[in-house]
C-alpha cells in the first residue's frame, strides 16, 4: 500500500467540504499485470442531478531538497497513470494535485 503525502489529508478534507464525495483512498487502477495507486477517486452530482462527474486524484507534495527533481517524477508518475487509466477507465479523468506553497 502506498505512502500517504504530507498534505494528503488537507487536500481530502478540502475536496470534502467542496462537496465532493470520497470514494477510494487510494484508488487502485490495474493495467495488465501492474498495479499502481492514485491517491483518491471523488465523486460529485451535479446540480442535485443523477449526473455525476468522478475524478481521479494523484497528489504532491514536493516537500524536499529538490522541488524540481520532484516534478519532474510526479510529471512522469502522473502520465503514467494517465495512460493507464485511458486504457482500464475511459470516462475517468486524472488531476494532479500540489501544494500552493510548493514554489
């Protein structure tokens, strides 16, 4: 099981209080014989309709001696995921989610 990043939990507590709903913390996506974890897949009805929209969200930190070094793997990680998702969920969509205080 993955690690969890240093903001996971505001990020889940904001999306929260956004309306959203936590579905999977984390999210497992299984492509072939691989599988890897976004950190959450949220879930909104919009408009009190019976349409949702469902997002994938993979989220960072950067906290470290290198902040470049980190985007450059959470840039990579995050296409990753991209790619495999495309293939195992079409419809979903992946977000990558990073600290305002990053830079």
């Amino acid at each position: 099981m993955p690690r969890k990043n240093q903001i996971h939990e505001a990020v889940r507590n904001a999306l929260i209080k956004d309306g959203w709903t936590i579905t999977d913390d984390p999210y497992r996506i299984v492509y072939e014989d691989t599988d890897v974890y976004a950190d959450l897949r949220i879930i909104k009805t919009i408009a009190g309709d019976t349409v949702q929209r469902t997002l994938v969200i993979e989220i960072k930190g950067f906290m470290g001696d290198s902040p470049m070094h980190n985007l450059e793997n959470a840039l990579g990680q995050y296409e990753l995921y991209r790619i495999y998702l495309k293939s195992v969920a079409p419809t979903e969509k992946l977000y990558l989610a990073i600290s305002a205080s990053t830079y």
